[in-house]
C-alpha cells in the first residue's frame, strides 16, 4: 500500500494547497494519505493571526471530501513541529512546495541517522496568480488576490 504524507498551515485552502493535495492523492491512488496540518501554537508563529485549528481542519476535511477517491484512506494529524510522525513512520511520498522543500531534505537526513529509508521527495511547483506571482495565504489574507489567484481590485 502506497502511504504519503503532505502537511501545511492551509490558512485559505488556495490553488496551491489544492494543487499540493491533489499530487498526494494522485500519488497515493489506493493506499493513504496522512495530512499534517499545523496546530494553532505553530500557526501563529507568524506575523498575523490564522484562524484556528478546528476551522482550517472543518474547511480541509470538506475539501478532501471532494477529492479524495473511494479506495483512499486519508487522516488529517494535527502538526505540533514541523516533521509530524514522518520520522517514525514509514512513507513513500512526502509532497512539498518549493518553500516546505529543505524541511523534507532535513526530514530524509534525520531519518538516514535513525537507519530509516528515504522518503522521495516530490515538490510540486508555486501555483501562479493572474499576475505571475505565486499563490499564498499571505497574499490572500492582505486582499491582492482570491484563493485562485485571481488579482482583487
């Protein structure tokens, strides 16, 4: 059974998430999907508030929902650091964006020093908005554009 594990703040649930997402199911055809989703100490880590826990995981289980097929088994685990259970557990993805990419080269390190196998790395590329830039929550939160990247005016 193929396992992967893909993990984010998923603030806003924008294309980019959406893209993230979809590569681990895609990826995981009909095996499982362990979602890591940062708790609300984590999230609030940066330099505005995110809204919490119990709402980003409402708005990502809905969304999974969708997306997720019949035969695929997916588990949203709350993330309290940034490597969640992939330094106990064996995975073959860990999905990633060009910004999460050094946390899952330190993920493949560390479990080379614990004897574990590597897990393959598969980043997917930043989701452009209409204005070429990437997608982000940051972005969407300040009101340049809508969670599909769309320029707000």
């Amino acid at each position: 059974m193929t396992r992967v594990v893909v993990g984010g703040t998923f603030e806003c649930l924008h294309k980019g998430h959406r893209a993230l997402l979809k590569k681990a199911f895609e990826l995981a055809g009909n095996g499982e999907v362990d979602i890591g989703l940062t708790s609300d100490e984590m999230a609030n880590k940066r330099d505005r508030m995110v809204p919490d826990y119990s709402a980003r995981r409402s708005r990502l289980l809905e969304y999974l929902g969708q997306i997720a097929g019949e035969d695929t088994d997916y588990n949203v685990i709350e993330l309290n650091d940034p490597y969640g259970k992939t330094l106990d557990e064996d995975y073959d993805y860990i999905v990633v964006s060009p910004e999460t990419y050094p946390v899952a080269i330190r993920i493949n390190n560390i479990r080379k020093d614990k004897n574990m196998s590597s897990l393959a790395i598969v980043k997917v590329d930043f989701v452009m908005a209409d204005d070429e830039k990437p997608i982000s929550s940051t972005r969407v939160v300040r009101g340049e554009i809508d969670i599909n990247g769309h320029l707000v005016h």
